[in-house]
C-alpha cells in the first residue's frame, strides 16, 4: 500500500489534525508518478500478451487453437478499454483530492 491513499484522506480533511504535518505537495506528486508508473507497466503487459497472442493466432495450424487465441485477443484489446476508463478515473479522482495543493495542468 502506499501513502498516497492516506494523504489523499488528509488532504480531503478526513484526519484534520494531521494536516500540518502533511508535505500534500510531495505525497501528491509523488502518489502522482506511482499511479502513472502503474498504469503505463499495465499497459504494457496488455499489450505484451496481445502481440503473443496474435503471433499464436497467425501460426496456428490448429483450428481450436487458433480460436484460444482470437478469444484471448478479443478479451485482451477489451481490457485495452477497461484500462482507459481506469486511468480517467484515477486521473479525476486525483485531480479532485489534489488540486487544492497542486496545478496539475500548469506544466502541459
């Protein structure tokens, strides 16, 4: 687990009293580059499987198993769109608990 959930809850006001002793900028920030480091390895083992699956597909002699393979393609260019739904979510989510500290958008 990491802090960053925990700091989010501070810096919503949840615990308050801790609030000083927060540094929300760096937890923010650093929560920040841990989810986007997440997100992009996700999105690189989908990928991953996809490219291995395709290859199995192509080479199949076997009609069953070239029928394994289009469905895992399938489910897998899915969980493509899955995982960008998660990361605009996650993305909102951050920005709403964060933005008070932080401006996200100033550096684009």
């Amino acid at each position: 687990p990491t802090q960053g959930f925990a700091v989010l809850k501070r810096s919503s006001g949840i615990n308050a009293e801790y609030g000083d002793k927060v540094d929300a900028v760096s937890n923010c920030n650093a929560f920040r580059e841990e989810l986007s480091a997440l997100h992009t390895r996700r999105h690189n083992m989908i990928t991953t499987c996809i490219e291995r699956n395709q290859a199995l597909m192509d080479g199949a002699s076997d009609p069953a198993e070239k029928r394994r393979a289009q469905r895992s393609l399938r489910a897998l260019k899915l969980e493509i769109g899955v995982e960008r739904v998660v990361n605009e979510r996650s993305e909102t989510f951050l920005n709403n608990k964060c933005s008070p500290f932080l401006n996200f958008n100033a550096g684009s």
